[in-house]
C-alpha cells in the first residue's frame, strides 16, 4: 500500500539506455498507455560534475521493511529496499515512460494479444548463476501460485500463458488485449527471483538474492538494512556507491535532524513540517513535488451500519479536507474527492462540497445510526496518515460519531485491512503509473486489495473496458465513469494527493525523484566528497 524539482542540467535515466523515447513510446502505445500523464510532476536533484565511485550512503528511512518477499509484501517501506536488489523487465523513468531494465526491447502483436520481451545478455544473480528467461516464467508462476498468496496473482487474470522460446525471450500470451499490463510490469507485479532461493528458504522474507545495483547484507528488524554494491551489475559503471546503509527512523523530528547533525546523508519522506527550514540549509538539497499517490479514509461496507448508503454518506458530509491536509502534511498537499488529480489523463475537475454538519446528522439518524460508535484504523508509523486519522476523528464527534482511535504497526495494519477487520480506516495507495493499477485491485469484485469489501457490477464491467480499450480518450472516460460511482457509493472518502520530498546534504549528487515515490536512482548517486 503501498499502500508513495527540476532544473535543465538534471539528466534523464530515459537518456542512459539503449531504447529511444521513440520506442518507448512506441512499446506502450501497443498497449494504450498514456506515458506523458505525469510530465508536469518531473523533478530532481542536478547532477553536477563528474561521477565519482566509492562511499556509503547513509539514508534515513521514514519505517520498517518488514517483508522482503517481492511476490507477497505490500508495505511501501519494504518496496524501498526491495527496488535496489531486485530487477523487473521494465521500470518506469521519472516521467513515468516505460525504459529498459531486465529487458533491452519489447513489443506488442497487431491483435494485441502477445507481447514480446528480449532480455539483457550477461546479468548475473547475486549468487553468481546466469539470468535466463526461465527466471520470468518462474517468478510468474510464483506469483499464481495459491500457496504463495500473493497480492499480486490478480495483475495476470488476463495471461493465458508465458513462454520462454529461448533463454533471452519472454513471451506473454494474453487473453485479451490489456491496456494496463505494461504499467503492471512496471511496478510491483514481476520482481523477477530465484527459483533455488526460494526452494531453500520457502520464502523470501528475510533472504534477498537479486541482480539488482545492489545485494542484501544484513536487516535488522526495526533498526537498519545494510546493502553493498554489486560488483557484476549489468549497467556498466553502476552503482557508484559502495554500499548503503538504510537506518529506520521513523519520528519525523527525529530523521530531520538526523541529517542536519550529518548522522544521515539523506533522507526519504523529508518531513513538511521542517521544510522550510531545511530548504533553508545551505548545506542541503531538496527533491519532490505531488506524486502519484491518494490519501483515504476506507470504510467497510461489509460492516453494518456501514453497509448503509446513508451512513457512508454522512461521513463524506463530515469531513472537511483543509485542517486534515494543514495537520497531516503542513499544506504540502491536494485536497481531492476524487481518485486521481485533474491534471492526470484519467482525472477530471470534481468540485468538493463544504462540510454539512446538520446534513450528516439528518441522514445518521435517516439510517437509525445516531450515536454511532466505532474505530478509525490507521499507521502508527506514518504520522501523516495517523494526523489525519486524529483530525477526523474530531470532524465525526461533529456528528455524533464516536471513533476510538486504533493505530497499529505495518505488518499487524495491513493483514486487518487486507481481511476486512476495521470499520474505517485511514490509509493510502501510491505509485501507480496506469489508473487501472489503483482501480482494478481496490475496487473490483473479490479482489485481495479491496479490504472494504465493495462489489458493483457496473463497476466491474467498467473496470473490463478500461483493460481491453486501447484509445486513450475512451479509457479517459471508462474511469470518469468509475470515479463517479464511486463518489455515489463511497467505499473510499477520498482525503488530498500527498506532496513528497527527499532531502540530502550536497555532496549528494545524481538523485532523480521519481513520481511513483521509487527511489531507484540510488543507483545514479554518487558522494562529491
């Protein structure tokens, strides 16, 4: 869950591989994708001078890993480790244009039916054996696999089936045309593993073997993550770091000043509320702007009295968006009622009507639920979700709701939300690429992701179209529709599009920020120092 800016020197990573923009765009409109969606949130750190190999780069993390099973964690912060030892076939660049990573080139059949992958020559595993297309179909079929309950089984519903013709081709046979699979693979879905290292260790929780920039060293739970550089990685010169070392620091006062007193030289999720200040450092330097995330309040409409429209109702009516941003993230935000921001391709402009107090109380009692009681879940490691949490907890006393405030830890929040065991619960998804990688698991009918429960058909129907339509206007439309209903039905009261920083000491040098939140480009750093 993941549920998680610019100057004209800053090169681009799209320029440091072996496919042009061109193609790029080419491979993806195969399949419908919209890649300038976000080119307007592009922005990151100049890369001055000339690189520079050697040193560890000390970064101070805003939460535990927790899980490091690319195939079944969801937690944000282990996604944060897991990107830098682990590789997919493609990866998004920071306009979220699809570039080379596992594979060199791909492309899509005139039907749409198959896409074709040919992979890098010469990659290593960190344990020293050759990548093969083998380790594809492997890890696909992991992630099917029942006994692997994986999240993520539901991002190849429309693969009939992979094929590896030789050791450096994938093949996916799709059932149906699907517009959103590109974007798929460009996340979370296909973090290619090991067969023998998962068969020795029956999972991959606490083991990481890769062939990423770099290889696993040492976690311990709660305190640190230790990485070293991959001598045989396959982008020659890269990384420059020797190693990193990922400290856990999750109290927001306490990571800005971890580097202002140069116990870190970087920090992720850079706290709003010191933003100034540390922008202000002379010392310093800052990356981010709105990313592609949403913040929510979920409310389990398998649950009665939420099963109610009225109920659902008067909890939107409730909530006031402006004290909820000015707590949660200091204004660094967008307050919206919808999924995604007008300004994305799948957006449109929805106006947000002011808090009714006396409406909501109407319809409470319309439902016969005044006096409601009940819990708001949220993070007890993400102060700006757990902020917004206490903020409407107020907002719903207004009404005659009372909430008692459950904050939990990531591993504990996400088996609750993911079972359905809340009532409300604030929360957030981040780094989609496609609307379709928001919408399909959130929303649709059975689906692992959807803790609330939701099922409408029409939505369900819609969600189909939106996979199977290649004309980017028509999908534009799909989810318009899907958003409306979805303000109708209110599974999700949508919160603010959160604003995303990191901030590092200058001699920090090549950081790109990512919209997605990834922050890959550890690889591109090097220490002027």
């Amino acid at each position: 869950m993941s549920h998680d800016r610019a100057d004209d020197r800053a090169r681009t990573m799209l320029t440091r591989t072996r496919l042009t923009r061109r193609q790029a765009l080419q491979g993806a409109a195969g399949l419908g994708l919209a890649l300038p969606a976000f080119a307007t949130l592009g922005g990151f750190a100049s890369a001055q001078g000339t690189p520079k190999s050697g040193g560890t780069l000390k970064m101070g993390m805003q939460a535990d890993p927790a899980q490091l099973d690319p195939q079944i964690t969801q937690l944000t912060a282990a996604w944060h480790v897991i990107e830098h030892v682990y590789d997919t076939l493609i990866r998004p660049n920071e306009k979220l244009e699809p570039v080379p990573a596992l594979a060199t080139e791909w492309s899509t059949s005139a039907d749409g039916l198959t896409l074709t992958f040919k992979l890098r020559d010469g990659v290593k595993w960190h344990n020293g054996r050759t990548f093969t297309s083998d380790d594809v179909k492997y890890t696909y079929e992991r992630v099917i696999d029942p006994k692997t309950a994986s999240p993520y089984v539901s991002d190849f519903d429309n693969v009939a089936k992979v094929e590896t013709p030789d050791p450096l081709t994938v093949v996916f046979a799709m059932k149906a045309p699907d517009s959103s699979f590109l974007s798929k693979l460009m996340g979370q879905s296909l973090y290619v593993v090991p067969k023998e290292v998962v068969e020795k260790e029956g999972d991959l929780m606490q083991t990481m073997v890769g062939t990423g920039p770099f290889k696993f060293v040492e976690y311990i739970p709660n305190t640190s993550v230790k990485l070293e550089k991959n001598p045989d990685y396959w982008e020659p010169g890269k990384p420059y770091l020797d190693g990193i070392e990922m400290q856990i620091v999750s109290d927001d006062t306490q990571r800005s000043t971890a580097l202002e007193t140069n116990t870190v030289d970087f920090i992720e999720y850079a706290p709003v509320k010191d933003l100034e200040r540390l922008k202000g450092d002379s010392s310093l330097a800052i990356a981010g702007d709105q990313n592609t995330n949403i913040r929510y309040m979920a409310i389990n409409v398998a649950k009665p009295p939420f099963d109610k429209p009225e109920v659902r109702q008067a909890i939107s009516m409730a909530i006031d968006r402006k004290p909820i941003i000015e707590s949660a993230v200091f204004g660094y935000g967008t307050p919206t009622n919808i999924v995604f921001p007008a300004t994305y391709w799948a957006g449109f402009k929805s106006d947000i009507p002011a808090a009714d107090i006396d409406g909501a109380k109407a319809l409470l009692a319309k439902a016969g639920a005044t006096g409601l009681k009940c819990k708001i879940q949220s993070w007890a490691q993400y102060a700006f979700l757990s902020n917004a949490a206490i903020v409407i907890q107020e907002q719903l006393k207004q009404i005659g709701i009372n909430a008692e405030m459950d904050l939990q830890e990531n591993a504990t929040l996400l088996d609750n939300y993911f079972k359905g065991n809340f009532d409300l619960s604030v929360t957030g998804t981040s780094a989609y690429v496609d609307p379709n990688d928001v919408i399909q698991g959130n929303f649709g009918t059975g689906e692992s992701s959807n803790g609330m429960k939701y099922s409408n058909p029409k939505v369900d129907d819609l969600i189909k179209q939106g996979t199977t339509e290649t004309d980017i206007k028509k999908r534009a439309e799909v989810y318009v529709q899907i958003q409306k209903i979805l303000l109708e039905d209110l599974p999700w009261v949508n919160l603010f599009i959160a604003n995303q920083y990191e901030a590092m000491k200058n001699y920090v040098k090549g950081y790109v920020h990512i919209p997605t939140g990834s922050n890959i480009s550890i690889k591109e750093v090097w220490l002027d120092k």
